[in-house]
C-alpha cells in the first residue's frame, strides 16, 4: 500500500465523532458550525443543544430479542454486544463476522422501532455513517484502475461548479483528487464548522427557499477562503468527501455517484444492499431501524418552520451526505464489501497477490486523528485494517478487517463519546475464539 493510502488509514482510523464533536446545535439547530453536538457535549451545554427527558431502557434487559442463528463457539462476541448495549441503553444493534471470506454469523439485538413492536433482524439497515466513505475510496479507484481519472487530476475543471459571490480562495484551483482523498485539500470545520450540517446557514447565505444539497453546498464553501494551502496539513474532512462524489458523478456522467457506485463497485461483487440514506423516516425502507437520538434541532426540511424535531430525523439533509457519510446497509452488505476491498478503498486481492497488500501490522491505529484521544491497537497481525468508524446523530458504526481472517461488523442505532471500547470488547472476544465454525 503506497504512501498516501497509507497516511488516509491512519487518519480514518480512529476518526469517530471528531466531525461531530466541532460544533452544537444551538437554540435555533445551529451552532458556530450548525452541527449537532455528540451526546458529551449535549450534556455540558445544555444552551446549545435541546435534550429531551429520556426513561433509560433497564439494563440487562432480559426482554431484548436476539435474531439469527446462536452459534455456540462464537457466544463472546454476543456476549460483548449485550453488554455494550446494555450498559449503554442501546436500543438496536446488529453484528456480522467473516472468516476468510466467508459470513459465519450475522445477529440482529433489540428493537427495530422505537414502539419495541419489531425485533432487529440480522438483515436490518442501518446508517452507516463515515463508513460510507469506504465505498467513495473504492468508487474513485475504480475510476482510476479503469483510466478514467488520474489521482493528482484537478478538481475545479472537472466539477464545473460555480462558487457563490466568486472564488474565495485562489489556491481552491491546485486541490487535486488526491488531496481530497487524504483530507488535505484545505478546509479546517474545527475553525468554520462542517459545512455538511450547516443547512440553515447555508440557506441564508445563498437565499434559498429550500434546504441546500451536496451542489448548493459546494457552491457556498468554493466561494470562501481556506483554512491551509492544499497538500500541506491534513484535517478531516467530510466536505472533502462529499466533492470526491460529484467528481464521480462529473467522470461517469450521467451516473449518479450512488448508481454509479451500484453499477461499478458493487454489482460486480455481487452486493446488493447499500442504501442512499433518507431524511424523514416515511422515506427510509421498511428494514431500516429507528434511530434514537436525544437532541433536537430544527427542521431542516422546512426552513420556516419552528417545530423541533429529532436530529437524527430531520434536523439536517441526510441525502446531501451520501459519499461523505449517507449510505445505509447491512452487515451483510458491509462483509460482502470488505472482502472484496480494504477500508481504503484498494481492491482486497486473496492468494498472495501482492496488489492487495493491507498496510504493515498495526500502522492505522496510532490515534485518532480528531478528537485527541488515543486509539488501541487492537489489530496487530500483519495485513490488519482498522478499526475504522462511523457517527452520526442516532448512529454508530465500526468495522474492522483482521489480518488473521476475520472481518467484523458492528451496527447501533445510538452513538457515544468514546468509540475505542466496543471496538477493544469486539477484539478480545474475537482473540478468545479457538475455533470457527463452518459457513453458512
């Protein structure tokens, strides 16, 4: 794996809420970023984000269902979901395994709906979150193996976007795909907020009438100055990411970047449960669980409105994140995905083909690259990806590929501050593991 791979890993790695964590949602559902704040900051900034009164679930509750098949050898890992969810009052989880490509165990945990009238399935959707970000990696690669666009290709020709009020800064012109990739292309939301979770900002500054898309949004952050020269800092960006799928969308016109996505990324390996995730829940499909999400913001779907609702439902423009962070899967999707491609985005390739070297032993989990917390190395066999994750409002992912064969998925409908924990409970459950049971 070259450099600059290698560099995006270690920044992906451990990036959880860092994105999350810049800015709270203040009276209005704005903040100094418009971002919803994580549930930490919730709790020390009452004033800047609304929390409703929450009747915790019971711990250890013994009314929570389990779906899919109990697979004796592999309990620990129940084991370490129940009690991450239930130390948590995590109302919905689900988890998927694989051992050297093959699926041995897919659990669904809790209730699908907030009712508790529909038990999770193994086969729920859930948000993904950043981890949809992988499939952007794998999106630009294939783009790139088929000729079709080069990594260190200028963005500004290909978009043909028009910033709002003029350029606002030159050095925009010299951002390459590259750049994009390694979150180097020159934004800092520590410094402005994350343009993504900033609609009513937007909306004001372009003089909207609707709730501003991935396009609109572009339009407003290219007309404002940069943060660094590109290339010469690396900061997490999720509106980085969202330009790398409209330069998907430019490439493979008139592709969208998730038919496109479907079409040339995933068809081909035959996954086929990967979601364009939706804002209002009357729009998400019938297998996608509630998420449960203790601020409110405003309505993003209605600009004039002053009704307060959940964040994780209409609080901001989900369909507007989708290669940053809006796609919706299963585990199952999710395996499927990881056993043919690295987290990065790099085809995974089996039988010592050297193409598809992961990155040396334990060189993605150094720390976490945003919000300053150490991150363990859990995975230290050669040939390990991860863990990588994922957080919204009403979602947390993580997703780790061992080099020891095993692949793991996990899925919850409640996102917390510190993400390392089930990732450690996860490993230590898999490290117990003498012996695996065949496929399905």
């Amino acid at each position: 794996m070259n450099e600059m791979v290698h560099r995006r890993a270690l920044l992906r790695a451990g990036t959880v809420a860092g994105m999350a964590a810049i800015a709270g949602c203040s009276s209005d559902g704005t903040g100094p970023g418009g971002e919803n704040a994580t549930e930490a900051e919730t709790e020390a900034t009452e004033t800047d984000a609304e929390t409703e009164t929450e009747t915790e679930t019971p711990t250890d509750d013994p009314d929570r269902p389990i779906t899919g098949d109990s697979i004796p050898e592999l309990q620990p890992l129940d084991d370490a979901m129940l009690e991450y969810m239930d130390d948590r009052s995590i109302e919905a989880g689900a988890l998927g395994v694989s051992y050297d490509g093959e699926i041995v165990l897919e659990r669904g945990y809790g209730w699908a709906d907030e009712e508790r009238g529909a038990p999770v399935e193994p086969d729920a959707l859930f948000r993904i979150a950043s981890l949809s970000k992988s499939f952007t990696d794998a999106a630009v690669e294939t783009l790139v193996d088929d000729g079709r666009l080069a990594t260190d290709e200028r963005v500004s020709p290909l978009l043909e976007i028009e910033p709002a009020g003029g350029l606002g800064d030159e050095r925009i012109e010299d951002i390459t795909v590259q750049h994009l990739l390694d979150h180097e292309g020159g934004w800092n939301p520590s410094l402005t907020g994350d343009p993504m979770f900033r609609p009513f900002d937007i909306a004001t500054e372009l003089d909207l009438e609707e709730p501003p898309g991935k396009r609109e949004i572009a339009r407003y952050v290219l007309g404002q100055p940069l943060q660094f020269t590109p290339g010469e800092a690396t900061v997490y960006s999720n509106f980085g990411y969202s330009l790398l799928g409209q330069v998907v969308e430019a490439v493979a016109e008139p592709d969208s970047y998730h038919s496109f996505l479907v079409g040339e990324v995933l068809e081909p390996i035959d996954v086929d449960d990967v979601h364009l995730a939706r804002t209002h829940p009357d729009d998400r499909p019938e297998r996608e669980v509630w998420y449960d999400d203790p601020t409110r913001c405003s309505n993003a779907l209605e600009l004039d409105s002053a009704d307060r609702v959940r964040c994780a439902d209409s609080g901001y423009r989900f369909e507007a994140l989708d290669s940053a962070g809006g796609l919706v899967a299963s585990t199952r999707a999710l395996l499927e995905f990881m056993d043919a491609y690295w987290l990065t985005g790099e085809p995974r390739v089996r039988e010592g083909d050297s193409s598809g070297e992961a990155p040396d032993a334990g060189s993605v989990n150094e720390n976490d690259g945003e919000n300053g917390t150490e991150s363990t190395d859990d995975t230290e066999a050669a040939g390990s990806v991860g863990p990588f994750f994922g957080s919204l409002p009403g979602t947390f992912t993580v997703a780790t590929q061992r080099g020891d064969g095993v692949d793991v998925v996990a899925l919850f409908n409640r996102r917390y501050s510190n993400p390392q924990e089930i990732a450690t409970d996860l490993e230590d459950a898999i490290d117990g593991i003498s012996e695996w049971p065949p496929a399905e």
